[in-house]
C-alpha cells in the first residue's frame, strides 16, 4: 500500500490547471506566513512572562493548566 502522501500527490498529479496550482501555492505560502507570525507572538508571549517565571511554575502545577492558560491568567 501507497504512504498516503503519495495518493494523494498522484491523484491529483494532471488534474490541476496553472490557476489552481498558483491559488494551492498562495494558500501554502500564506499558511507558512501564519505559523511564522504565531511563533514569533508566542516567542514575544514567553518573554514578556520572563519576570513572571515564580507566577508561571506555580500554575502550571495545577493539572490541566498549561502555558497558555498561564499567559492569560497573568494578563
């Protein structure tokens, strides 16, 4: 059986038109523009927390508690 990277690639191999390809790659390119932006907030978001380091390692010891809860909870 086919990993289903590889399906789904030769499935759609000679069934797009150059518009659909360049409308896919814009979409790709856009979603990489995305997550980059996220990490550099959620790089910004831990060093704002910095000073904040006594406050974060007591709430993160409650369970279900995780850092972004903790960010919103600081601010």
């Amino acid at each position: 059986m086919m990993p289903k990277a590889q399906q789904i690639s030769d499935s759609l191999f000679g069934t797009l038109n150059t518009h659909q390809m360049f409308l896919i790659r814009q979409s790709w390119n856009h979603i990489i523009f995305l997550e980059e932006q996220l990490e550099q907030l959620e790089k910004q978001i831990r060093e704002l927390l910095i000073p904040y380091k006594e406050h974060v390692d007591l709430l993160l010891t409650i369970p279900g508690v995780k850092e972004n809860t903790v960010a919103s909870i600081i601010a």
